[in-house]
C-alpha cells in the first residue's frame, strides 16, 4: 500500500495520535478487503476505539471518506496496482500476443472501482504478482476460516485481519493444518486473532512435549533363613510375636500352652479363671 507523505501530513495536520492511529487502521483495512464496513460497532473494532473513543472521533474521521466509507485515494491506488500487475503478466508472453495484451483495457481495476477485493486478487496486487504467501500459509489460514465457519473473505470479521500475514510465522513455527482446524473448532467464532494463537502454541507445545518413561521393576521375593534353613515370612512373624507376649507375659505354663503349627508352644495371655 502506497503512503503519500506530502499528501497525508498536509490533510491530518489537525490530528491527534489516537486520530492519526483510527485514520490509518482504516486505511489499511480498506486497502486490504477492498471496502470498509459502514455500521459503528465494526469501524470502532477496526480503528482499535472504543465505543465512546469512536463516538467523539468519528466525526473528524469521517470528513477523509466519501459516502458508505470509501475513500477515493484507495481505489485509485488499487486500481494502479491491478494495471500494473497485468503489464507484468503481459510483458511474459511472446511476440504480438504481448503487446495485444499490454493494449486491453485492464479487466481488474475496473472490476475493483465496482466491489471489493476477493483473497487471490489482493494476493497478487499486494506482491505484483509474486505472492507474498506460500501454499503451506494459504492452508493453514484457509484451514482457520473453515472451522470458524467463513466461506467467503468478506465474512471475516476485523478482529481476524491479518491472519493470513500470521500464517507465514505458524508455518515456520511448525504449526500443522489439522492442530489449526481442530483448536478453531473448539474454540469457535468471535474471539481476537491473539487469543487463537496462543491456544494454538500451548496445542503445539503440548505435542512437542516428550513422552513419559515408566520403569517397570521386578517384584522382590522376602526369604527368612532360620539355623541355616529358609522359613516362610508368616512363619518368622509369628515367632517373633510369640517372643514378644513371653516378655510381657512370664513363663507358660503346662495346661496354658498352645501349640503352634510347627509343634512349638506359645503362652496364653488369659487364664480360665
């Protein structure tokens, strides 16, 4: 997009910065879609006001555009571009069918003086017809609108402008087109650009992150050896409690003893009287 510098400092030298920023947000978005919205809920979002911002700015900002927001200087410059891009397709071709070409009344500028940019036009006037996008950013942005339900570049809301610009940056990332589409999903329409990338990098940090390692130990087998032979945990156990009792419990008696599994005795703690 073309600045003009004389032009622009000699027509807002009454502006603000907030002014200047509002003028030149939507500048670019009507450079960018071809069009600007004419309700003030959309314009607000676009020159970044809120609505009380808008509401006292909205009158100087106004006097820049014609009637429904158009801005004359824009769809000339446009036009300029698209003349500008068919030369370059032109001059491509060989002998009299170049210079046929060169002379026909360009198709697209005229076509934007009547409606707004689609995607692929943009495309090609914005890089003169080398495209500033690869085929894997184009995915991924196409993937993006898809799942929040946009069929047409005009259904794009303001707070998604600039996406597919983004897209470039999530290719080189190593963002995929199916952690696009499926986060988007789940998120759905209606939030800023910014919120959307950062649930797309905490997907893409979470599938990065490296597998757990579980180690698997063998289960320990308890052997207790008595004179030299092995015997049983429980058996060991009940030995060494029946040492126990005898301390707190005196000598057995005769008639008071039980006999253990093994043929030993044990004292009773409880007498029959």
């Amino acid at each position: 997009m073309p600045i003009h510098i004389g032009d622009y400092k000699r027509d807002t030298g009454h502006l603000r910065a907030a002014g200047h920023g509002a003028y030149l947000m939507l500048l670019f978005h009507h450079w960018s879609t071809g069009s600007l919205p004419t309700d003030d809920e959309q314009l607000s979002a676009i020159a970044c006001m809120t609505r009380q911002e808008w509401k006292k700015a909205k009158p100087t900002i106004q006097k820049f555009f014609g009637s429904n927001w158009v801005h004359e200087r824009v769809l000339d410059d446009l036009a300029k571009a698209a003349v500008s891009y068919e030369k370059r397709a032109a001059a491509g071709s060989e002998g009299g069918k170049a210079k046929a070409k060169a002379k026909q009344e360009p198709s697209i500028a005229t076509a934007l003086l009547k409606q707004p940019l689609t995607t692929d036009q943009f495309d090609k006037i914005g890089s003169a017809g080398a495209s500033a996008f690869t085929e894997g950013s184009k995915a991924l942005v196409d993937s993006l609108w898809k799942a929040l339900g946009f069929e047409s570049p005009l259904e794009i809301p303001p707070e998604l402008a600039g996406a597919d610009w983004r897209a470039r940056e999530w290719e080189r990332a190593g963002w995929t087109v199916d952690l696009v589409a499926t986060e988007a999903r789940k998120i759905g329409a209606g939030k800023p650009l910014t919120y959307y990338e950062k649930v797309f990098a905490t997907s893409f940090a979470k599938r990065q992150a490296p597998l757990p390692i579980v180690e698997v130990r063998e289960a320990e087998k308890l052997t207790v050896t008595t004179h030299g032979k092995p015997q049983s945990a429980i058996i060991q156990a009940a030995r060494d409690l029946r040492r126990e009792i005898a301390r707190f419990d005196g000598p057995a008696s005769g008639g008071d003893e039980l006999r253990s599994a093994e043929g030993g005795t044990a004292p009773r703690l409880l007498s029959n009287g």
